[in-house]
C-alpha cells in the first residue's frame, strides 16, 4: 500500500488497492442499505398511522394518547402523518438520503416519534403492548438522524480536504 491517501490516488487517477476498494464497498452498502431498510420501515409505518387516523373515528380517545391529543386533534395528526410519510417516500424514491433537507427531516421524524413515545409512557393508564413497536420506530428514526450526520459530516470533510488540496495545487 503507498502512503498516499485514497483520494490523493484518485486525483492523481492512481487505482486503489482492492483493501480499499472493499472497504469503500462495506461503507457504502452499511451506510445505504441500513437507511433504505429503516426508511422503508418508517414509510409504511407512518402510513398506516395516517391512513389508521383518517378511517378510524376517535383513535386517539384511549387514554395512551392523551399526550397527543393534547397537542392537537386527529386529523391534524393524520395529516402530520401523511406528511411525514410522504417525505420518507420522497427520500426512498429519490435516493437522496444525506441531504440537508433529509437531514433536517430525519432529525424531525425522530422528534415526532420519541414525542409520541414519551406521551405513551406518561399518560395515564396501563401501557400498550404495541408499546413496544413505537419504541422500535422512535429506535429507527434516532438511527436514521445519526447514520445521516455521520454520512453529511463524511461528505463535509471530503470536501474540505478537496478545497484545501486544491488551494495548495494553485
């Protein structure tokens, strides 16, 4: 292995070894398909919870969901739901995962299902079973804010590096 960087090699259009081509390959298949896998999860659940909020009347009476209900009514949350379910789809279909708009979205979809987590726990009466689902999506959605920073701030540093090698090159 030389002692030149992988980029270093790429700008002097030198082949990596195939360590680190594989290497690249495990960062890139870690980094995508995690999120695509998580993405896909949060897509459909977020769907059915809007489609479950719209068809069904008083879904959220039950005293789990007082927390909701107390920041707004049922279709406001459907609503909510649909958005956010539409702007996972986006990302999916898209594939623009580290974006700073999917980072900022990333950052509120994990805000809005650690809200609903915490309101189940603190509202009166016994909790669910399905406690445990939100759970796992409050899980998904703090995974996806965090594989999206470290995926930005990659991408930040590359270009750094890019702008600084450039400036010692002219």
């Amino acid at each position: 292995m030389s002692n030149l960087s992988y980029c270093d090699r790429k700008a002097r259009h030198e082949k990596p070894s195939a360590l680190e081509r594989i290497l690249s390959m495990i960062k890139r298949l870690t980094i995508e398909v995690d999120l695509t896998a998580t993405r896909f999860s949060l897509a459909l659940a977020e769907t059915f919870w809007a489609v479950s909020l719209f068809c069904t009347d008083n879904a959220l009476s039950a005293d789990h969901y007082a927390a909701m209900t107390q920041a707004m009514g049922q279709t406001s949350w459907a609503v909510v739901f649909t958005l956010t379910a539409l702007a996972q789809w986006t990302i999916l279909i898209s594939g623009r995962y580290h974006g700073r708009v999917s980072a900022a979205f990333a950052g509120f979809d994990a805000f809005l299902w650690w809200y609903i987590i915490i309101g189940l726990f603190t509202s009166a009466g016994s909790l669910l079973a399905a406690t445990g689902s939100e759970l796992s999506l409050g899980c998904a959605a703090g995974w996806v804010l965090i594989r999206t920073g470290i995926k930005r701030r990659d991408i930040q540093w590359m270009a750094l590096q890019k702008k600084g090698r450039d400036c010692e090159r002219s």
